[in-house]
C-alpha cells in the first residue's frame, strides 16, 4: 500500500549522489576512454543548443563587419577613382611628345613639362544660355583657384576658368562663341586659333589658307601661346577640310577631345612652379601673377 506523506531523499542526499557520480565519471573519462561514445551521443543533442545560444552575436558581428567593409571600400573606391582620373590626365601628353620626338625638335623639349600642378572639381551645375557654354565647377578661390586657368578632363582640353567665387568657379567651355584657344597640329606643328561656334562638340579654324598642311584625322593641341593653356594638351581632331577658292581661308572644323556634355570631373591647372595651398584653413590662397590673356571677350 502506498503511503500518502510518503517524502523522496532529502535534497542533501540528492546532492551529495550527483557529486559523487560526477566525481565517478571524471575518474573515468581521464583514465579511460569508455565515456567517449557518451560523450559524442550527448553533443549530438547539446549543439543545436550551442548555435542557437550564439546566434545574435555572430549575426551582430556578420552585419557590423559588412557594413564597415562597406563604407571603407566606399572610400577605398572614391580614393582610387581621384587617382586614376589624375593619371590618365598626366597621360595625355605622351602622344604630344612621342610626335615632338620624331621632328627631332631636342631644343624644345623642355617646353613640354609634366606634372603641373593640379586639383580636382566636381560640375555642379551647367548654365542653360542659348549660345553660352558655361558650366560651374565646387572648387574656388579658397582652394587658390583664379580667373584664366586651364580646365581638363581626362581626355583633352575643356576650357577655361572666367570668374572664381570662394567656394565655386565659372568655366567657359572652348565651344563657347566667345572662347578662342591657340592650337597647332600636332603632325607637323602647324599653329594657328580654335574657336568656339556655339554648338555642341564643334570647333572653327577660320585663320588657315586653302592649301594648309591640315587634313581630317589630325590632332590638334595646345601650342603654348599666350601662356594660359599649357603646351602639348590634347585640344581637338580636325574633322572637316573644304577649300574655298573664291576666299583667302579655308573652312576648316573640328571636333573637341574633351567630353564635355558628359564629363562630372574636371581637372583646374596651375602651370607656374610655385606650389599653390589648397584650400588651408585660416591662409589666404596663392594668386599667381597672370601670365598672359588669352581671347576671350567678357
């Protein structure tokens, strides 16, 4: 008969059976190796138990770790990107020279140096004007910027800097009406004036006779002249040659280097040996002493 207040071990009792056969199996497993298929049977149940007890820190870490990568590759990215886009501008002027090599013209090679000075602009916005291509670049006087200087992009020339604001500048583009730039052939050297016409990607050489050494295909660059573009910069490619008897000139066309309804980057040009502070906090920035005028009607 089963007796109803009937009580189980104490919990003393209970206690002290749990230590010895923990104690037992301790003996047991360091001695021996009996407990071992136990032991695996045992860890077939606790894992899922492990994972689940992990499972917010190891997504905490995975999702902190992804996001970090992320922006320092956002960063990684716009780093390289600036670089690239310097030098593939610095690399423009190898055909200039290779051509300048071949004529064999030594005394000028000087004339031709690499690595001015430069700083990279964002556009911010284009000016919708009929007739006037002018575009707005996010750097400005305080970044040293000043009226006159050459503007770029990682093909060839894009224009000119005509009004610098501390925090932005104004560039006319060398298809701008009253934009003109000097240029020569880079085949034979021939110089002569690009001017803008006021269409998009198309300049005018007005100046050369009909029988000038010039045919569609060559490359025009910048001369020199007038001390504002930098000599040997790609410029142009001539595009159109129609002789014109019945006139002193040829009607003469070309198709600018630049992409200059497409290009978001420009590179700004300081062609002097000075160095020029960027944009330093608390320091006036460098104006350099104006070295020429070139062309170019207000």
């Amino acid at each position: 008969m089963k007796l109803l207040f009937a009580k189980g071990p104490s919990l003393n009792t209970r206690l002290l059976v749990a230590l010895l056969v923990s104690i037992s199996m301790l003996v047991i497993d360091y001695r021996s190796e009996r407990l071992e298929r136990l032991r695996s049977l045992l860890s077939v149940f606790t894992y899922p138990l492990q994972s689940l007890a992990s499972l917010p820190v190891d997504f905490y870490q995975t999702v902190s770790g992804t996001v970090i990568s992320f922006v320092e590759l956002q960063k990684e990215n716009r780093r390289l990107k600036e670089a690239q886009f310097v030098n593939d501008t610095k690399l423009l002027k190898f055909a200039a020279l290779e051509k300048e090599n071949t004529r064999l013209r030594m005394l000028l090679e000087n004339s031709f140096q690499l690595g001015e000075q430069v700083l990279v602009a964002e556009l911010v916005s284009v000016k919708l004007a009929p007739y006037e291509h002018t575009v707005v670049v996010n750097k400005g006087s305080r970044f040293g910027v000043h009226p006159e200087q050459p503007v770029l992009d990682a093909n060839g020339i894009v224009g000119q800097v005509v009004r610098a604001l501390p925090s932005s500048s104004e560039v006319m583009l060398i298809t701008d009406p009253d934009h003109a730039i000097p240029v020569q052939v880079n085949r034979n050297g021939l110089r002569t004036i690009a001017f803008g016409t006021g269409q998009p990607n198309r300049l005018h050489l007005p100046f050369l006779a009909n029988n000038a050494d010039i045919v569609p295909g060559d490359l025009l660059v910048t001369s020199g002249l007038g001390g504002v573009f930098p000599a040997g910069y790609p410029v142009a490619v001539v595009d159109k040659f129609e002789a014109r008897p019945d006139k002193s000139f040829a009607n003469i066309y070309a198709t600018p280097k630049a992409e200059l309804d497409k290009s978001r980057e420009f590179l700004i040009v300081w062609s002097h040996s000075t160095p020029v502070v960027l944009g330093e906090p608390g320091k006036a920035p460098v104006e350099p002493e104006p070295k020429g005028a070139e062309n170019v009607a207000p």
